[in-house]
C-alpha cells in the first residue's frame, strides 16, 4: 500500500511540476508565436516593396533612356494628353 502511495505522490508530484511549467512558460510562448506572425507579415511587406522599387528603377531608366513609348504612355496616362486628331472618350462610373 505504500508503494502505491509512493508511486502516486511521485506522478502527482510530475503532473504539477508539469502544470507549473506551462503555466510559467505559456505568456512566453505566446509572444514568440506573436513576433513569428509578425516577422512573416514584415517579411511579406519587404517582398512587396523590392517589387515596387524594381519596377520604379524600370520605369527611372526609361526615362533616362528617354523612351519615347515610355514617355508617351506617361503623358496619356498622368497627363490625358492626346494627339492632334485624336478624341477622348470620360465614362462616368455607375453609381
């Protein structure tokens, strides 16, 4: 009997050691779990940025370049400019 006793104090004994563990390392766990998501989420932002800074390097040297192609577009997409003869067409958007 109490060998039994001894072996269940003993697996007590674990059991709360092993509750008090979680216990203290469960808020540390959840912030790594929080800086991992975060870290992803930053890393994601990065990727998006160089994409943008790639395109707008492209889009730096053919001005340099002074593409004509490039700079025509441009000036009809930022500037509605059109040629002689030419006519523009507005849509109103459907509210």
């Amino acid at each position: 009997m109490r060998a039994l006793l001894g072996k269940i104090s003993k697996y007590l004994l674990f059991a709360a050691l092993l509750a008090a563990c979680v216990y203290i390392l469960q808020p540390g766990y959840a912030k790594y779990v929080e800086h991992r998501n975060e870290i992803g989420r930053l890393e994601a932002e990065i990727e998006a940025l160089e994409a943008e800074r790639a395109r707008l390097e492209k889009d730096m040297q053919a001005l340099e370049e002074e593409d004509p192609e490039y700079i025509e577009r441009l000036a009809r997409e930022k500037l509605h400019l059109v040629k002689p003869g030419e006519t523009i067409f507005r849509f109103k958007p459907k509210q």
